[in-house]
C-alpha cells in the first residue's frame, strides 16, 4: 500500500501479577472494553502500464534521403504513434470489512503494542514505530536526449544557405555529412594535423561532431519525440480467463475499456491451489490474533496472441485466515510479530 501514515495505538500496559487470556473477538467491538481493532488486508493486482507516444517529423530533404544518404522507407508525412513498453504487476493489500477483529485488552495481561496503516491494516506488534511499513522506492523518470532539438540550419556553410535550389541544398548538405564523417575517422586513426593533446580534448572535438553530423543527417531522416505515460490500472482477482484488463490503440495510446478504438490486452487468473479450503468452512472461531495465510496465482496478459507477462503473485481471497495462539502474548517474555501489510501474511515471529 502506497503513502501509508502509520497510527501506534498503545493500548494499557499493565504489570503482570497473574496469567490471563488476551481476548480477541471478530468485528467491531464497542462499549466499554478497551483494545485494538485492526483489519486484514485482502489483495488487489495493481498493473503498471508504461507506454510511450512517439511524433515524427519528417526532415525538410526528406524526398531525398535515398538518393544521397542511401536511408531507405523515410517517410515524408508527419506520424504519431505509440508504443506498449513494459507491464508490471503488484499487490495492493487494502481494508478487508469481512475480516474486522478487537484485541480486548484485559487487566493483568500483557497488551501488546499494535502498529496500525491509517486505513487500520495491521503491521506489526511489540515492534518499533515503522517496522512494518512497506518500502517503496519511487520511479525515477526517464528524460530523453536533446542533443536532436538543435536546429540544423545553424551548422550550414555559407554556400549551402546560397544554393539556388532544394535539391542542390541537399547536396550540399549531404556531402557536408560525408565531410564531418571523415574527420572522425581521421582523429580515431589519428591522421589529422591538428591531433588533440589529450583523451578529453579528443572526446570533446568526436562529441561536437556527432552533434552536427545527428543534426544534419535530420534534415534528411528526420526526428521523433518521444514522451513516456505510465498508467495504473487495478483489478480485483478471481479466477478469469482472458479479460479485458485495459484497451490499446497504436495512434492513441492506452484508451478505457469500452473504447473500441483499442485493442484489448487481456488477463488471466488461475488459482494454484496452494492452500486447500474446505468445501463448508465452519462456523467462524475466534482464537488468538489472526493472519492471512494467502494462495497463489497465476497471472498471464497477452496481447495479439503474444504473452506478455506471466508471474505467480500471492493472492489474499485464494487463502485461508489463521491465529496466533494468546499464550503467546501471555508470557512476562515478549513477541514481536511482523506482517506483510500488502497481504496480511506473516513475515517472522521473534521472541525478546
């Protein structure tokens, strides 16, 4: 879960003279005890679709790329078109209403510290402030290079700029090319009379220019802009076979699911059965502080008939909820107990 704030709810700590019972009771219990009420988590599959949109230019000699720089399929007509790059998946745990639960904090027991997210998930007890509180590391942006948003026309020779036709520019223009890709070979192979004296002054003049020779070559192939999206998307599991989970046009991007214009990208669910539930789940029984013990699943996209992803990710609902006996919190000896705030499983169990 993302931007969590963490709430430590310190119940009554009292000094142990007499062993007795940490009551623990499904659903919100209210009146007069106090305790804890806490939540466990159920899943949530988030997809995290990243697309980018691609504008094409063409270069203002375009028609003439094949002729003089042998460039091949340059197309002359602007274009946009987009790109589906990568899809992730990950689980989202969030407030599970049919699986409320209040810790009764009685006189002479030992209450445990719970540490709550600020929708009551639990994350951890006996454990310090922000022990259970999921990492998450932010994605850094791309940024594109924009060495090719220089504009060529500042590297044209005066006898290019007075040439009297189009064709006879990107000549012109072309043999300036042909001109700066001699020069880098020369200063690789060390052949010109003015040899820069060191590795930086060499790898400063190559640098200048590629710059020229990118730009120049624009004007015959052309540039494309590139602007990256990422788009989230959650889905809540259940075993399904190839559902929509989103819609994607290559002219307009990531689009709703009810757009036609897009193509779907469909999932698939498969519980693994990992953990058996049975047929006719008894009445429910309290006993101990409760955790979810989650299944496992198979989750596949495909698009056009090609996979796209495939990953077996923990699943809250294809699971069962177990307890951790009392006893354990009865003792003068103290648990500390972390759980995965995403699907309401145990991490580790410690004793101080």
């Amino acid at each position: 879960m993302k931007k969590k704030n963490i709430v430590l709810l310190s119940a009554l700590l009292f000094s142990v003279t007499a062993v007795a019972q940490t009551e623990v009771t499904a659903g919100v219990t209210r009146g007069k005890d106090y305790g804890v009420t806490y939540v466990l988590p159920k899943t949530e599959i988030e997809l995290t679709v990243q697309v980018t949109k691609n504008t094409y230019t063409p270069g203002e000699f375009s028609k003439y790329a094949d002729r003089y720089l042998r460039l091949n399929n340059v197309s002359p007509e602007p274009e946009t078109y987009w790109t589906l790059d990568k899809i992730q998946t990950e689980v989202i745990g969030v407030p599970d209403k049919e699986n409320v639960y209040f810790v009764k904090m009685k006189d002479k027991t030992v209450a445990p510290l719970i540490e709550l997210s600020k929708d009551g998930i639990v994350y951890s007890i006996n454990m310090p402030l922000g022990s259970g509180q999921k990492k998450v590391t932010p994605i850094q942006p791309k940024t594109a290079n924009n060495a090719s948003n220089l504009n060529p026309r500042n590297f044209l020779t005066e006898e290019i700029l007075m040439a009297n036709s189009t064709a006879k520019m990107a000549e012109l223009v072309a043999k300036e090319i042909y001109s700066i890709r001699e020069s880098k070979n020369a200063l690789l192979r060390g052949e010109t009379d003015n040899m820069p004296k060191d590795g930086a002054q060499l790898k400063l003049m190559l640098d200048n220019l590629t710059l020229q020779e990118r730009a120049l070559t624009e004007m015959f192939a052309g540039k494309v802009e590139v602007e990256e999206k990422t788009y989230n998307f959650r889905i809540v599991p259940k075993e399904m076979q190839n559902e929509v989970a989103f819609r994607f046009s290559k002219k307009l991007g990531v689009v709703a699911n009810n757009d036609l214009a897009g193509e779907p990208i469909y999932i698939t669910v498969t519980d693994l059965k990992t953990i058996t539930i049975p047929a006719e789940l008894p009445k429910k029984q309290v006993d101990g502080i409760a955790y979810n013990a989650p299944g496992r699943a198979k989750v596949t996209l495909s698009y056009h008939n090609e996979e796209l992803y495939n990953a077996e990710i923990p699943i809250t609902q294809f699971g069962v909820v177990e307890y951790l006996a009392p006893v354990l919190f009865n003792k003068n000896s103290t648990i500390k107990v972390l759980f995965n705030p995403d699907t309401g499983a145990l991490v580790k169990v410690d004793k101080e």
